[in-house]
C-alpha cells in the first residue's frame, strides 16, 4: 500500500466543513459512487445528494450529508464544493 496521502478541502458557501490528510474519499456522483485513493486520475465530477465520506490519516470516518455540488481531483488533492453539508 502506498504510504501517499489525498489533502482534500470541503467546503460550502457557508464554511469550511472538513480540512486535513486522508487516506480515502468516497461520494456519490451523476455518473455513480466514486472511491478515491491518492494517485487516483485527474477528475471533476458533478455531487449529487447523498454522503460524501472521508477516511481521514488516523483511520477515523466522517461522514457528511451533501446536497449537489462539485467534486475535483487532481494530483492528490480532493477539493468537493457542497451547496450545503451536513454531518
């Protein structure tokens, strides 16, 4: 296993809902659920509502609510723009 990291930003119109180092995003998108691990291709994907979860550097979940939305991937970054989030 890789010991590579994804830094990801989740953010909404309102604030920042989670920031840091994980080892895994999973989310739901137009074209169906997607599971993210670092090196994973360049991607931008339109959220859909449903869960969008975070396996965070320490092995700990969270897991969010989200309504529509963006989702970005590029060189081990993960940037998902929620219209509004939910934990």
């Amino acid at each position: 296993m890789s010991d590579k990291l994804l830094t990801v930003e989740f953010v909404t119109p309102e604030k920042r809902v989670w920031s840091g180092k994980a080892t895994m995003v999973s989310a739901r998108t137009l074209e169906g659920d997607l599971g993210i691990l670092p090196d994973h291709s360049p991607l931008l994907g339109v959220l859909v509502d449903g869960k969008v979860s975070i396996k965070s550097e320490d092995g700990t979940a969270v897991e969010f609510n989200v309504s529509g939305g963006f989702l970005s991937v590029a060189n081990n970054r993960v940037s998902v723009l929620g219209e509004s989030a939910s934990q």
